[in-house]
C-alpha cells in the first residue's frame, strides 16, 4: 500500500507541478502580501515587485515576517491542495466498477413498510414494494421455507394462494395466525387426503354465455399436453372430453343423470352410465331428448371411427385421467369449498398441500388450478369493478414442478395489473429452462425472469447457475503492482496492471454462507444481505407467539421449543375449522 502512495506522490509530472506552483506563488507573494494590508491592486502592481520582498527581508520592515508568514501558509494550503486534486484524479474503470449497495442505497428497503420480505439487513427487514414480482433460485434444504415462506405468510395482509409442499410446514405454523390474528378465511386443499377443501375445475365452467366450449377447451388443453410427435390421438381426447363435458352438464341439467359435474363423472360415464355401455345409452338418450350440438358433433365424430382407432383415442382419453379415477380424488373434486373470483374480494388464503410424490401424480391438476386463477383473475382490472379492493400473493414453491403454465408465459407481463403478485420460487435455471410443457424453454425462462423485478438466489448447486449469477453481479478493476531491476541499473522500476476480477467468483458464490443471500433488483446495485428466517427476527416471531401459549412463555425459543409448540397443534387450525362450501 506504501509502495503505491510513493509511487503516485513522485510520478514526474507530480514533482514538476510542485516546482511550477512554487515558483508561481513566490512571483506573487508581493501581490499576497499586499492583499492582507488592504492596499488597492493598482497602486501595488506600480509600487511594489520582488526587489521590495527582498528589500524588506534584508532591512526587516514592520509586519513583513507576519505577512510573509500568512502568504507563506496560504502558498503551502494552494501546493497541498493541488497535489492532493491530482492524487484524486478520477478513476478510470477498465473492466467495470462492480459492488454491493451501500448502507445508503439499501435504506429504501429498509425503510418500506409494507411488502414482499425478501431479507435482512443488518438487523432490519428487507422489504420489495409495489406491484412487482419476486423470484427465488434456492435449492433443496437451503432455507427458502424458514427464510421467504413462512416470513411472507406472517407479513403479507392481503389474500395468498400457497404451494405448501412437502409437509404441510407452511400450513402448519401459520394457518392459525392467518385466520385468527389476520381474520381470514382460511383453506387448505390436499386431494390426496379426507376432510379437506374441495375444488371442482368444471365449476369455473360458464354454461350461460356461450363460452362453455371455449372454457372446456381450455381445461383439455392442459390436462391433454402435446408431446411433440404425432398427437392426432391427443387431438382427439380433448375433443372427446369437450362433447362428453357438454353432454353430462346437459344431461345433469335435465335430470338423467343423477351425478356430480366433475371430471371425475366424466371418466366413470364414458364407459357406463346408467349401467349401459355409453354407446348404447348415447344411442338412445339422443332420440329422447334434444342434446347440445357441440356434443353431437364431437361424440359421433368419435363414434364413427374404425374400432381401432375408437380404442386408441379412448386409450389417450382414460390415461391423462386416472387420476380422477381415486375414490379420495373423485371426492375431493366433485364440488367447490372456494370460490377463486373472490381472492380480491376478500381475504383468504388458500393452501396447496401435497407431497413430493402427490405432486407428480396430480401434476396437471395443480397446474389447472393456476391456470384457472389466473384465467379468473385477469378478466377484470381493479378500477373496473370496485369490489376488487385486495391484492394476492401467489407463492409458488417448487414452480416448475407443475410444469409450464400456459397463460403465465404470454401473460406474466401484465398479471400484475390486476393486483396479483407472485413469488416464484424454483431450484435453478436450468429447471426454467427445460422444454415445454415440463419447462418454459431457453428464452421462455428469459422472458420469465425479466418480468420479476427482484431476484434472490442463494448459494447454487449447478456450475452453470453460479456462473450466469457471476456475470450478472459484474467486473472491477484490480490492480496489480509489479517492480523490476535490470541487472546495470541499481533503481527499481515501478508499474502497475489492471486485471479484470468478478466481484464474486463462481466459486465463492456456491460456497456463499447459508445464512447469507444475494438479491438483484431492477436500478439498483445487488444487496449481499441475510436471510429473514421468521425465528430470528423479534417482529415476526412476535406473530408466532400471539396464537401459541408455549412460545409466548419463552423470550428466545430454540428449536426444540419451535418443536413442541408445533406438535401440540398450537400454530394450526384443525381440518373442520377450514371453511365449507364458500363457492
């Protein structure tokens, strides 16, 4: 460090600016000495030169040593600051000026008081205002429960729609607080298990507008996923499910058949209703009664194919559904506890709770289910229809697990309009980046993530991920000192390199602690910061110990405190306070 301060203090052009400004200021010392007695600038050019400072010295004139003492000083502040402004000349950043936010620049999220938490910075929450959304890369057991989930369900105020996936943990430790502190309604669907919420998709279905065959569509082109080779017979499924769709809601309607509206009906009847074979019954209904068009049209077209190819599209039909198929699925399916309009309206929260092995069984209905939400919720913005007077936060655990939903990646641009916000949270890029309908592609996941805002990652797994999040943090000039002597010259030569260094190597970001994140936002620089785990932080654990009588005993509980109060139920709802039939 010496050496570099030597080196800049005398560089050639320093030394000669010194020797310059010396002999400036002693040429003008007459016109200094003079300005501190009051003497008018003319009459001091025609009276006094150097002749009389030389003069003056030599015969020790009154006030000359004063004088010449303060013009002396003020000669020496004018070198010094001279020399000290070209030390300072400004910096030429070759490679970059990259860094981490300063205390300053991170002050405005301190400062929010409301919004999505997304950290903690030294000992104060991080909060990302307004309207835009929130992505998360984290990978398995990182955190992103403890540090984004359960903080965001004990903050946010507004309706939330939550993946809970794979224990139940956010219901479990917050769904009391929601409903008793908050005063919302609270739901919890998990298909796989008795005595939870219900959600029937074909409830969203409108039969009085004319759009029923479009809404249908919709639901079949989701559930009958293109794979990208010959899907003639997927073609033909979807068509299938519309004309059945059509025909059973007709035939329910008119009192033929005694039977919930669901998916699951639509399965079980295609091959008996009524105890016929659905052929026959078909055969004979239609001469009874009048039935939709569309239904005709589709069911015939199906119907007059050759055997084999009957057998093959019903074989694409009954596939995609066996899922419906499940006694605590067909149950779980077959009416509507929730209405999904009315998350602006009123505050609720809705909880998705499946595990691991659940998710990738009933992959398509979860994915329908958002579908449906977001379909719902982006009919109407909310300065067209005062009743919409709350937001939604849509927290998206293990996002691509449903696969791609189709509406978000041309529509995730403008969702946030109608007051829905979402924090999406995925294990790395390269799940994003899968081809659809599993993923959202390369440039899908692109345009995916250039409409979240803020982005926090925590320490990756995937080289891949570490080093994209390397670039994006950015360069800085390093500099690099060297000295050489020939072997005839006793004198050292000095020089100095600039190297081009990431702020962050990949590297030092898998290896980042894990505690520790790393939070981009758009014209901003990126925030190092903590994670906001709810147990560390005073106020939210505060929010815990308002509805569980153990932890309000304890001021710092520990995790086996967390533990039991857990186990005895204290920060849960039991299954028969979820609201019923709220459609």
């Amino acid at each position: 460090m010496k050496t570099e301060i030597y080196q800049k203090i005398f560089r050639k052009e320093n030394i000669l600016l010194v020797v310059y400004v010396l002999i400036i200021t002693v040429l003008l010392y007459p016109f200094i000495f003079l300005l501190n007695h009051h003497f008018g600038l003319y009459r001091a050019i025609t009276k006094y030169d150097l002749t009389l400072l030389i003069k003056s010295i030599i015969f020790q004139y009154a006030l000359t040593f004063k004088s010449l003492l303060q013009s002396f000083i003020g000669s020496v502040l004018i070198v010094c600051s001279l020399v000290f402004f070209s030390l300072r000349r400004k910096k030429v950043n070759i490679h970059g000026d990259a860094r981490f936010a300063n205390d300053k620049e991170v002050k405005k999220f301190t400062e929010a008081k409301n919004g999505i938490i997304i950290g903690i910075y030294k000992n104060k929450l991080l909060r990302f205002s307004g309207q835009q959304f929130v992505a998360l890369g984290a990978p398995t057991r990182s955190g992103k429960g403890v540090g984004i989930v359960i903080p965001n369900l004990l903050e946010q105020e507004d309706s939330m729609v939550v993946m809970d996936i794979p224990k139940l943990e956010a219901f479990t430790i917050t769904s009391k607080y929601r409903k008793e502190v908050l005063g919302q309604d609270i739901f919890l669907f998990s298909p796989f298990k008795k005595g939870t919420s219900k959600y029937n998709p074909l409830d969203y279905v409108d039969f009085t507008s004319g759009v029923a065959d479009i809404q249908l569509n919709a639901i079949a082109n989701i559930i009958y996923v293109n794979t990208g080779g010959d899907d003639y017979f997927v073609m033909q499924a979807r068509e299938l499910f519309v004309g059945l769709a059509l025909l059973f809601h007709d035939l329910i309607e008119k009192g033929l058949l005694k039977a919930p509206y669901s998916i699951s009906t639509l399965l079980e009847c295609s091959t008996i209703i009524n105890n016929e074979p659905f052929e026959e019954y078909y055969d004979n209904v239609k001469l009874q009664v009048v039935l939709p068009k569309g239904a005709i049209l589709r069911i015939e077209r199906y119907l007059n194919t050759s055997d084999n190819t009957r057998s093959s599209i019903k074989s694409s039909f009954e596939v995609p559904l066996a899922l419906f198929g499940s006694d605590i699925i067909a149950e779980n399916t077959s009416a509507s506890d929730f209405n999904l309009n009315n998350l602006r309206k009123k505050k609720m929260t809705i909880y998705i709770g499946l595990t691991l092995e659940e998710l990738l069984q009933a992959k398509s209905l979860i994915n329908l289910f958002f579908s449906q939400l977001l379909t719902e919720n982006t009919r109407q913005l909310p300065e067209q229809d005062p009743s919409l007077k709350h937001a939604c936060v849509l927290l998206l655990d293990e996002f691509t697990s449903i696969g791609q939903i189709e509406i978000l990646k041309k529509g995730c641009a403008f969702i946030a309009g109608y007051n829905l916000r979402m924090i999406t949270i995925f294990q790395g890029i390269s799940q994003l980046e899968e081809s659809p309908p599993a993923g959202y592609g390369k440039e899908g996941a692109k345009s995916l993530l250039v409409n979240h805002a803020c982005q926090i990652i925590y320490a990756p797994k995937e080289e891949s991920d570490a080093e994209e999040y390397s670039k994006r943090l950015g360069y800085q000039d390093v500099i690099d000192n060297n000295v050489s002597r020939s072997s005839k010259d006793i004198n050292k030569n000095f020089s100095e390199v600039k190297q081009r260094r990431a702020l962050m190597l990949p590297q030092e970001i898998k290896e980042l602690p894990f505690e520790e994140e790393i939070i981009f936002i758009e014209n901003c620089k990126p925030i190092k910061c903590n994670k906001a785990f709810y147990f560390a932080v005073p106020q939210l654990l505060w929010k815990l110990k308002q509805v569980s009588p153990t932890l309000m005993q304890i001021e710092k509980p520990n995790k086996s405190d967390f533990d039991r109060a857990f186990q005895r139920g204290e920060t849960k709802i039991k299954l028969k306070e979820l609201v019923k039939n709220a459609f």
